[in-house]
C-alpha cells in the first residue's frame, strides 16, 4: 500500500528543523521585554505548538492575558528577524529529500506562511517542495483536517494516497481527519508516547528512515 503514495506532506518545526534554539530566545526576548520570567529550552519545547499566539499565550503564562498582543508583536518582532540565526535541520534530511523526487512534496505548518516560508528558504529545502502552506490564512490550523485536505485538493492527489508526516499528535490527528495515512517521528517536540497511542501507521526515530517505507527495494 505504501508504494501507492503519490503526496507526502511535510510538518516542518519538530519534524524537517530544530527551531527550538530561535523559538526559545525570541520567547525569552518577548518575556524580558515585558518583565516576566525567561523560560529554559526544554520547557519551551512543550510549548512549541498550535500557532503563533497559543505559543505566546504559553509563555506568558496563565493570567496575562491583557499582555498577549504585546507579546505576540514582540515574539514576531524578534522571530522575524532572527528565525534562521541557530535553526537547523534534523540530521538526515538535506540527504534524503532528493531521494524522494518522484513524489510530489509540501509542507504544512501551523507557522505563519511568510515564517514558514523563510525557514525553508534559510535551511536550504525550499525549492524541493512543490507548496507551503503556513498559517495566518482564512484556513483552520491543525488538527483540524480541512488546510491538509485543501492542500491534497489543490495537488491534484487523494487522501488516501497522501502520506502526513510529523512530530506532534496534531499532525497526526489531522491526517486521520483527512483521511490519510500518517507517519510520526519521535525525535521532534511532540512526546513519543502521546504520538505513539494515536496510532499513525508507521512511527519512526530518524529521518531517513522514510526512505525505507516510501520506497522499499
């Protein structure tokens, strides 16, 4: 069955790059400004999620809501300047991107589209995806299945012939809504056993790894 995979639809932080590093010091460069506690890399982590202003709502923490607009402005000022600076890509995937070239490729992020957009473009991976599809558009953000299955549609592909691929449980649940297969991989921000009891078809530690299920020898 998995050789009928025609699409192959990409999460991008926490599955294609470690944005952690430029995630955690724009948060901290938002809560500095704003006098509220800076947060370590690993609590950023479960944070990391949902959108830019859930993410923002995290890191002000519970009752602040009155600073959330601040906050998202200051979080996108620095980020915007400064999301390439320490991201980089998950070990394996530069090399096994091109190995995929008989699949159609795309990303879909719940980041804004010019950020996701732009991390692409600085890691070097832009030009191997035939669409990005980020955040920020008249569109629900994932788990919700309609910007996957709005992707699929404008593809030319079918759902049940499209492969998602990510690290959080949303990713998986929005595949499983489109009606696709799904694919988890452990070694990004989502936790391995939440990612685990959705149960996507296939779940893997590395990158590479993909290869050997898209296109078995």
């Amino acid at each position: 069955m998995i050789q009928q995979i025609d699409l192959v639809v990409f999460d991008l932080d926490g599955t294609l790059a470690d944005s952690l590093p430029d995630l955690t010091q724009a948060a901290n460069y938002a809560c500095r400004s704003l006098g509220l506690p800076e947060h370590p890399a690993e609590a950023v982590k479960g944070m990391i999620g949902g959108g830019e202003r859930k993410f923002v709502e995290r890191f002000l923490g519970p009752g602040r809501q009155g600073l959330l607009e601040e906050g998202l402005r200051l979080y996108l000022e620095h980020y915007s300047r400064h999301c390439g600076d320490l991201t980089r890509l998950y070990p394996g995937v530069q090399e096994t991107l091109p190995h995929l070239a008989g699949k159609k490729l795309a990303v879909l992020s719940n980041k804004l589209q010019r950020l996701t957009e732009e991390v692409l473009r600085v890691t070097g991976i832009f030009s191997f995806f035939a669409a990005v599809r980020g955040g920020g558009r008249e569109m629900p953000l994932k788990p919700a299945p309609e910007p996957l299955l709005a992707l699929i549609k404008e593809m030319g592909a079918e759902p049940g012939r499209t492969l998602m691929v990510g690290d959080k449980l949303a990713d998986v649940l929005a595949g499983k809504g489109a009606g696709t297969l799904t694919l988890g991989v452990t070694y990004g921000y989502g936790d391995p056993s939440s990612l685990a009891a959705a149960g996507p078809d296939f779940l893997i530690p590395s990158f590479p790894e993909l290869e050997g299920i898209l296109l078995p020898k």
